[in-house]
C-alpha cells in the first residue's frame, strides 16, 4: 500500500504536464473566455456575477459583483454546455466508460474529462477545462502515508480511499494502457496514468451534478459548478427546458458575497473523500456501526446490566422477525447504521434494535412494528427504554474505545502542541477522526441526559406487574428486583 500512495502522491510534479497544456493566457482572461463562451454558445451569465481565482491549487469560485434579489437568474445554461457523456461519446472511450464500476461514478464522467483535456484547443469544452483547478489536495487519494495511517482509526472512511486507490492503478495499468497501444484511442495518444486519472476524478467528485436525476450521468456545469458549499445557501440550481439549467439567487445577495449551493445534507465522510473539506460539527455527520446482535448485547453488558455470556449473539423468534423486518437480519439483511450525535438524529433502525433486543418477550412489544419501534418519542414503556438507551450508550461507548487517540490527545496535535503544525493533509485526517469522536461524545451526553430523566419517572402498576412476570421468565434472562409496586426505573440503573 505505501507504494499504491506514494504513486498517487507523485501527482503534484505530473500535474505540471496539465499546466503546460493549459490555453496561455492569464487567469483572468480564462475566466473571461469561459463567460463569453456560456454567452456565445445560447447561455447567459449575470453582470451581477464575477469569479474569483485564489490560486491555481484551489480553483475558481463564484462571488456577487453587485447586489441580487432573491429570484435573479445568474446563469443560463445550454444542455451542450454541460460536460458529460452519452450519445455523443465517442465508442472507444465508451467503452471504457462503461467498465467502470457504478459506485464509481466519477470515474466514469473523468474519462470524458480527460480525453476533453488531451484534445486541447479542438476541444469544445477547452476554455471551462483550462478554469479547472491544477490540483484538488484535499482529496484523500493523495494523502500522505501518515494522513492516510491516522484516518485507518476510521475504518469505514479509510478502507473507501484504499479501495479507490486500488481501482485506479489497476485501472489505469490495464484498460487504459490497452487503449493506449490499440487503434482509436480516445485520449490522442496520451498515456493516462493513475495520477491523471486520480486527478479527473477529484474534479468530477468534487464538481459534478445529478441534473438529469439520479440514475442517468452526471455533468460538470461550467461556471456554476464554481459554487461554494453551505448548509444554508444563497442560490439554487433548476433544470429549464430542453436540458438547460439555471443558477437562480435563493434570496438578496449584498455585493462582495460568495455565490453558494447546497451539495445535500451529507455527512462529513462525504465531504472529504468527495470534495476534499470538513464542515465542523456538521448536524449531518454521523458513525458508520456495523450491526451485530453479539455486538450490541455485549454494549449491553457494558452499560452494566447483568447478562450471560451464553446469551451473547442469541436472540428469540420474535426479535429475529423484527429485525428481519428493519433488514438488520436474514440473507438480504443491510447492517449499516449510522449513528449521530443525539438521539432524535440517531437512526431509527439502531433505537428499533436496541428496543428490539431489551425487550423480555413477545408480549413486551405487541402491536408495534418494527417501523414505529424506531420513533425515539414512542417508547415501549419506560423500563424498556432505559435499557435500549444504556445498550446505544455502550455501543457508542464501544466506538470511542476503538480509537486510540483520545479526543484531548487531537487536540493538541492540531493546537501543534506535540510536534508542531501539522501538514495540511495530516491536519484534515485528525479534524476528521476528532469530529467522530467529538459526535459519539455528545450522543453520550444526550443519553445519559436523558437516562437520568426517565429515573426519576414512577413507573405504574401495569409496568411493574409486567416487570413481576418477567422476572419469572427464561433461565438466562436479565430479571429485576419487584419487591414493591411504587419502584421506579432507578433500579434498573443500580
């Protein structure tokens, strides 16, 4: 693996190959070319708008050259204006195109992006390619050995990059060093390596849209594609007629403000191995937990409640229907959950299992569906509940642990208390993995918080002679003390 990275790390000194293929002009005429070539090829473009070119690493944004008003359309643009492939795809490039795994859809739209790049000024598209960033560094595929070691303490993020990473020297050594040696070849002689090809595709990923939905292929929409995220965006992309979409103002817009779109409600795993930045305490992050009922019943006994070992990894008929049902068991079972930082964020189908297997037996949880067993506000009753909130608490408890860093730990790496500032790429790692921990720290909170509450509920008389029965159940099943019936779920806490 450390030679899988350090390829894709040689990509700052390969890239120089694109800027000397770049049109040569000045920045500022490039971005002048791309809104004249909108406006030349059927588009329109707002003198309302202006772009704006930090650096050639980063990329070009879009900014408000004036005041908008909510409703002003900011840019027009044409169906042929947009990147993408199809019809008009060349067959030896799609051919190509479609040996490319689905989940990989970037990487499908970045072999139209390259062969664009390699036909240089035959290209229709050349003045939005020479606007595209010269590198994408946020980008985990070309992290460092010691960024990519310190996001492994993720593993669901970490084991994504490698699997990418593979697929792209594999990819590129054998399709695309069979299509450079063979008649037809899509991309002008050039010879694609997996630098190139990682290159593409971080600009797809980070660039593209879904504007003719979610099953068909994804376009790179010049000069709009220069917007900025945020959850609390100032514009909007419409689809027009005949293919064509608009950029339209959301709301007034002062003059001097960057022009911004949602990307979705994504988490931040999304956000850096697709766009390369995190957004800090995003309430849309969230932990990947695989779904184990050995798992969770070993939470289970973590949160202090007394459970056999033999119980471990075992579950009655009812229980398995419903997890069944949630398709958290049986052949088609999908075990993901994802965990966020409270409780009413949390997945439904992780406080479903956790309600699921605290229950004494069947009758515990008659008449309600798997589906409703995930509302965190329908609680089964209250001992129920207190149980189910101390199982996700170990489960939470139990990610932290896995991390061997500790989040005090982060951050004084990050504050470049340990070692000094840390490079750009290991800092990105940490703030990635603190975020998890920071997340798994506040649901803790949030269910303690909210264990304590229901302690100090009396519980009736209907739960304390359900409880009474229970306590008479099964060899092997957890039993509470119902000595009397005013007791309250703070036995249940002892």
């Amino acid at each position: 693996m450390a030679t899988l990275f350090g390829i894709l790390r040689r990509a700052a000194a390969t890239r120089q190959y694109w800027v000397q293929a770049r049109l040569s002009s000045t920045a500022a005429s490039r971005q002048g070319e791309l809104i004249d070539w909108v406006k030349v090829n059927g588009g329109s473009v707002s003198h309302a708008i202006s772009i704006s070119y930090p650096n050639a690493a980063t990329g070009a944004g879009l900014q408000a050259a004036q005041a908008c008003k909510a409703g002003d359309r900011l840019v027009h643009l044409p169906a042929h204006c947009q990147l993408t492939y199809g019809d008009n795809t060349s067959p030896k490039l799609m051919s190509l195109i479609e040996k490319v795994p689905q989940e990989l859809w970037g990487a499908k739209l970045a072999l139209q992006v390259l062969q664009e790049r390699c036909l240089g000024t035959k290209s229709f598209f050349r003045h939005y390619i020479s606007n595209l960033p010269v590198g994408v560094p946020g980008i985990p595929l070309f992290f460092s050995q010691d960024a990519i070691k310190a996001l492994e303490e993720y593993p669901p993020l970490s084991q994504q990059v490698k699997r990418r990473c593979r697929w792209l020297v594999s990819f590129a050594d054998g399709e695309l060093a069979d299509a450079a040696s063979s008649s037809g070849d899509p991309f002008e002689g050039q010879r694609i390596d997996a630098n190139m090809l990682g290159w593409a595709m971080a600009v797809t990923t980070s660039r593209a849209f879904r504007v003719r939905g979610p099953d068909k292929p994804a376009a790179q929409l010049p000069l709009i594609d220069m917007c900025n995220h945020s959850f609390a965006p100032n514009c909007q992309v419409f689809p027009g007629q005949d293919g064509s979409v608009d950029l339209v103002a959301s709301r007034d817009i002062q003059a001097s403000e960057p022009l911004l779109l949602s990307y979705g409600n994504l988490s931040n795993d999304f956000f850096l191995l697709d766009y390369g930045f995190l957004v800090p305490l995003n309430p849309f992050d969230a932990v990947a937990v695989r779904f184990d009922v050995a798992f969770f019943q070993a939470a289970n006994a973590l949160s202090k409640q007394k459970v056999d070992d033999e119980a471990l990894d075992t579950v009655e008929d009812f229980q398995e229907a419903l997890l069944a049902e949630l398709k958290l068991a049986g052949p088609e079972a999908d075990r993901e959950l994802m965990v966020r930082r409270s409780l009413p964020s949390c997945s439904p189908r992780a406080v479903a299992a956790a309600r699921i297997l605290s229950a004494q037996d069947a009758a515990e949880l008659a008449g309600r569906s798997a589906e409703s067993l995930g509302q965190w506000k329908q609680a089964v009753s209250p001992i129920n509940e207190v149980k189910a909130l101390r199982m996700l608490a170990g489960v939470a408890f139990f990610v932290l642990s896995r991390f061997p860093a500790t989040l005090e730990q982060d951050k004084q790496l990050l504050a470049g208390q340990s070692a000094g500032p840390l490079p750009d790429d290991m800092a990105l790692a940490v703030q990635f993995r603190l975020g998890k921990k920071q997340l798994m720290a506040e649901l803790l909170h949030d269910l303690a918080n909210r264990i304590k509450a229901l302690a100090m509920q009396p519980i009736g008389r209907q739960d304390s002679t359900a409880a009474a029965h229970h306590s008479t159940g099964n060899p092997g099943k957890r039993s509470y003390s119902t000595s009397t019936a005013a007791w309250t779920v703070k036995d249940v806490l002892r």
